[in-house]
C-alpha cells in the first residue's frame, strides 16, 4: 500500500511529536522525500527508527505497556471464550473479538481508551460487508492443510489466540503458524510475548527478524518466508500489516490473503468508506 502525500505527513508529524532536534527531522524529510514507489509505511517506521537509534539511542520501551495490556486481556480471556462458545457461529465470534483486539495500537492511535476498548465487545460481532470474505476463508480453510496468522499487538493476540482455538476445533487438520516481530518496537507483540499469553499453545511461534511493525517479505529470515511460501491459507492482522502487505507489497509474491483490521486512521476510513474504529475482513487473490 503506497504512502500518499497526507499519509507521509502525518509519518512527519509524527516524528516531529516525537523530537524536535532539526538534523533528526532533516533526516526525516529527506527519508520520506526520496522514499521509493514501494516503500510502505511501516517500512519508513522502521528507518526513522534506525535513524533515532543512531542520534540518541533507543526509543521508548513499551513493555509496562505491552505487560498491561497482555493482562487485562487475559483477565478477560474466560468470560470471553464463555462468549464464544455461546455464539451461533463461535468461529466468527472469535474473529470478530480478535478484530476488536486491533484497537491497542500505540503507533495508529493518538490514545488508547480503556473504555472505547471495552465497549468495542458490545457488538462483537461480524458484519454483512464481511460475510463474504468470511464465506471464503471457510472454503479456503476447509481444503488448507497450512494456516499462517500474521499478528500485530499485545494484548490483541491474546484474543487471536481464542481465535486460533475455534480454528482449530472447526478445521483440525490444520498445522497453525503466528508470526510475531522480531525485536521490542512499540507495543508489537514478540516471541516473549507470544510465550506469556499462551499463544505458542496454539500455534507454531515464528518471528519476522526485526523490529518492524509490519511484514517485509524481502526482510523476513528464511524460515518466516518459507512458512508464508508454503501457507495454505494467511490471516494478516492489523493495519501494519495491510500497508506492508496488500497489493503484494514488501516483494510479496502473489498469494491469496485474508486481512482483519480496525480502521484507526483517515487513510483507512477514506479507503474503507467507513466510520473511525469500523471493523474490516477483507480477502485479496492476486494469484
């Protein structure tokens, strides 16, 4: 997905917020005034980042933050999984709450509101505009031997991993792999945090090798590209991974993928026609 002029100056915006040093946002601007056709957002993220580090050291640590959110959610896991259970289609229950999970963003959102993030769960539920998509992901997960979920933030993968459990209970003959970052950027979840909420009992935990909020597929160690090669079916989580990843992004070979996502920022409404926080599933085939 491209960085259109609005979205590269809110990316500046961004990181004048962040800090003020001239010779930093010089750096900046002339990273996003000679970003190439194909460079995506969170691709940018990631050299500001490395831009920052070499300047000042590293950025700030989120993981008080990432350990809050793991635990409220997890707080939250057996009533929720009481909910699903419950539901008349307890798959696209689990889905539609992993969705939800999408909201604690530290990168797209100015704010993250405990409240908002509660209330979201009132109407946890899939839509009409998604049942299409949905219809789909069925088919294609009924003659999938191979799963992949590409996952974003804490706090969310824990209900991504109520969601990967009603996967399984529907389609077991699926072999189920996460791919999680590869290093501490921003409230992203890792490894380690994969580990902590008990996603790993649910899937085959991988790592994109970096601290990139997004997936690039030409920056992926071997074995994370070998997993979306051979991936029957891929669930792409988050807006991140959308950028970096539809349209074939980031060296993406042609792959039939599945993305789920809150929209959290203009670009996304005004592409989705959509209201702030609207729940999207969305399948891409450009085999």
């Amino acid at each position: 997905m491209r960085i259109i002029d609005s979205c590269a100056a809110c990316l500046y915006d961004k990181q004048e917020k962040k800090c003020k040093d001239p010779a930093y946002l010089q750096e900046i601007r002339a990273l996003l005034d000679n970003r190439h056709p194909e460079d995506t957002s969170p691709y940018m993220v990631y050299q500001f980042a490395l831009a920052y580090e070499r300047r000042f050291g590293k950025s700030a640590y989120y993981g008080p933050i990432k350990k809050r959110y793991n635990d409220l959610v997890l707080s939250m896991e057996k009533e929720l999984e009481q909910r699903i259970l419950k539901a008349d289609d307890p798959l696209a229950s689990a889905l539609a709450c992993a969705r939800i999970g999408n909201y604690i963003d530290f990168g797209a959102m100015n704010e993250v509101d405990n409240a908002v993030f509660l209330q979201l769960f009132e109407n946890a539920s899939l839509s009409s505009a998604d049942q299409a998509a949905y219809t789909a992901f069925l088919d294609a997960c009924r003659k999938a031997r191979t799963f992949l979920l590409i996952t974003d933030n804490c706090g969310e993968i824990v209900l991504d991993k109520l969601f990967l459990r009603q996967l399984k209970a529907r389609f077991p003959q699926l072999q189920i792999q996460a791919l999680v970052r590869g290093a501490e950027v921003l409230n992203d979840a890792t490894p380690e945090d994969a580990h902590y909420t008990g996603l790993d009992q649910e899937a085959q935990i991988l790592s994109n090798g970096k601290p990139l909020a997004g997936t690039i597929y030409t920056l992926l160690p071997e074995d994370a590209k070998a997993s979306i090669d051979g991936a029957d079916v891929i669930l792409a989580k988050g807006q991140g991974n959308y950028e970096s990843l539809s349209q074939q992004g980031g060296g993406l070979p042609p792959k039939h993928m599945f993305y789920a996502f809150l929209c959290k920022c203009n670009l996304f409404t005004d592409r989705f026609h959509v209201p702030p926080l609207t729940g999207i599933f969305v399948e891409e085939d450009l085999h």
